[in-house]
C-alpha cells in the first residue's frame, strides 16, 4: 500500500472530501463592500435632489452676476462653488464672525432660510457703490453700519429677486428678510445637528474675492422633496408648442401696439437753412406727389400707400403689401467691399 501512487482523481477527490467535512464557521464567505455611515451628519437629501438644487442654482449664479455687475457698473463674477450637507452647528462654526447673517422667510417653505454675507467681498463692494476706487481696500473686521446696511439691501434685495426666479419652476417663493445679525453664533434657526444643504458662491470683484453662502435646513424642503427629483422637475426643460399656446401668443401679438410711420419724401438741407426755419416755411423734394408712399412698421417698410383725408383728418389709404425682406447674404456683405476694393 505504501508503494502505490495516488492518481490526480483521487487527490482531487480527497481534498474536496476533506474540504466538505470543515465546519461552516471556517469556510471562506465572500467580502462583502462595506460603506461607513456617520451618524452625526446623516446625507437625508437624496443624489437627485442634490443635482436638482445644483442645478437651479447655477442658472441663479449667472443671473445674479448680471444684475449685481449692472448696479456696480462694473464686472463681477458669480460662481457655484459648492452644494453640501452638512450640521447647522457646522456651519455657523465655519463662518467668520463679525458678518452679515440674514435671516430669510420663504413662504410657503416652513421655517428660515439663511443668507450670509462675507465682509470680505461686502465692503468692496459698498466702496465701489460709494463711487470709491478700483484699487483693494484693507480688510475691515468690525459690524455694518446703519448706512452699509441700506447699501447691503440692495444687494440682498437683487439676490432674493433673482433666487426666486430661479426656484419659479419649482415653486414660488416669496422672500423677505426678516433679521439681520452681525454674530452668526446669536442665531439658531435649527437645532445644532440638524442637516442643512449649504449652496456656496464665490463673488470676485476685480482682484477681491469672497463667498456667499445660502444655507437651507432640511425640514424647510422636506415637504417639497419629491418636486426636485430628476423625473418630475422641469426647471430647465424646453417645452414643446400646442395649439394653446400659440393661440393665447397669437392673441397677444394682436393687442400689442406698434408704431407706424409714412415717410413723406428724402431731401437734403443745410445746417443753417435748417436752423432758420420758421412756420409756413416750403421745403422743395425731389418726390413726385403722383408716386406712392412708403409706410414702415416698427422701421420696417411694410406698404406702399397714397395720402389723402378722412373726416377732416390726415389719412393714408394701402395700395399695396411689400413683400418682406431678406436678410443680406454674405455675399451681398462682401459685394460692397470687394467693389472699394477694386476701386
């Protein structure tokens, strides 16, 4: 028996033999993916709905850059920077303090809204409202003044203005701010661990920059949750024309007024001649009162018509409907050049 040699069935056949008699508990089980969950800062708002507040607030970030470089007279960049959850207590605590801390009803969201302000990118921008310099100021560190405050809500004014046109899609918001604190540490408008999504903007004016921060508690959109998933928000999406539609916009093209101008003829004058008119005066054309007039639509020539009178008023009467014109070629744009040109 010792002589013999195992053939490789019979090895195999051993080793499983030997491998089924293990007990359960040493057997190998297949590695599981393991995700660390903290429970001090629970993500409550889903993946969809984070995309969705992304992407609302990337349309407001350029609309509100237009209209604050509008009152600044001057550029300034407006970019998303971030939208993050995050615990109320965390993000008081990364603040700077003193700052502009607004408190923000969104009826008929429940609760507050928050709306801070870096002094940082602020007094820049109240010095250039004060007609101050493009050169950067020191860094100031002190609470705003009863007048930077006036100043502060124009600015706050346009941001809520330009943040509810954002959320329309999704639901109308009207906002006002109800306080504003220097000491973001004296306001609690959610218990410290509570979940918030924190929508961050970096302002640059120039060489200066800062951030915006909006800060909106859970419990404030938990109700409208489900309006900022992916298959149901509409915010951005194109609509396509209906027979409604293009009867209620045919109806209103029909009220709206236009203007509607004849030109009698074409002349040229002097300066002086012109400067020495007085009423009663004749001015000689070349137009023969037997040719027809042209009549323009907003500055668009649309009829041919003759003058005459009705009821003792100065009329017009259409003759004929010019056909409409075509935009020039670029050929035609070339034409004029390449004829210089050649001259």
């Amino acid at each position: 028996m010792s002589g013999e040699i195992l053939s490789q069935a019979e090895v195999e056949n051993l080793l499983s033999s030997l491998e089924s008699q293990k007990p359960a508990a040493t057997r190998r089980r297949p590695r599981e993916k393991v995700t660390t969950y903290d429970f001090k800062r629970p993500e409550r708002v889903g993946k969809e709905q984070m995309r969705a507040l992304q992407t609302i607030h990337e349309g407001f970030a350029r609309n509100f850059g237009a209209a604050l470089s509008a009152l600044l007279r001057s550029i300034l960049e407006v970019k998303l920077t971030s939208v993050d959850q995050l615990t109320y207590s965390e993000f008081v605590f990364s603040l700077e303090n003193p700052t502009c801390f607004n408190v923000l009803q969104a009826e008929p969201l429940e609760g507050n809204l928050i709306l801070d302000l870096s002094p940082s990118i602020i007094y820049p921008i109240i010095d250039r409202l004060l007609g101050g310099g493009r050169e950067p100021s020191p860094p100031v560190r002190r609470p705003l003044t009863d007048i930077e405050l006036r100043l502060v809500g124009k600015i706050t004014e346009i941001f809520l203005e330009e943040l509810s046109k954002a959320w329309e899609n999704v639901l109308q918001l009207k906002l006002e701010v109800v306080r504003v604190e220097s000491n973001p540490h004296l306001v609690q408008i959610v218990p410290p661990n509570e979940v918030i999504v924190l929508v961050s903007f970096e302002l640059a004016l120039g060489d200066v920059r800062g951030m915006v921060n909006l800060c909106i508690p859970y419990n404030s959109i938990e109700r409208i949750a489900g309006r900022l998933l992916a298959n149901s928000w509409t915010g951005y999406r194109k609509l396509e024309p209906n027979e409604e539609t293009a009867r209620v916009v045919s109806h209103n093209l029909e009220e709206a007024n236009v203007e509607l101008v004849v030109e009698l003829a074409q002349t040229t004058i002097r300066a002086q001649d012109l400067l020495e008119l007085r009423v009663g005066d004749v001015i000689t054309t070349s137009h023969d009162i037997h040719q027809p007039l042209v009549a323009l639509v907003q500055g668009v020539p649309k009829f041919l018509v003759a003058p005459g009178v009705f009821k003792g008023h100065k009329a017009i009467r259409v003759l004929e409907v010019l056909p409409p014109e075509e935009p020039p070629t670029i050929s035609d744009q070339l034409a004029p050049a390449a004829s210089k040109n050649n001259a």
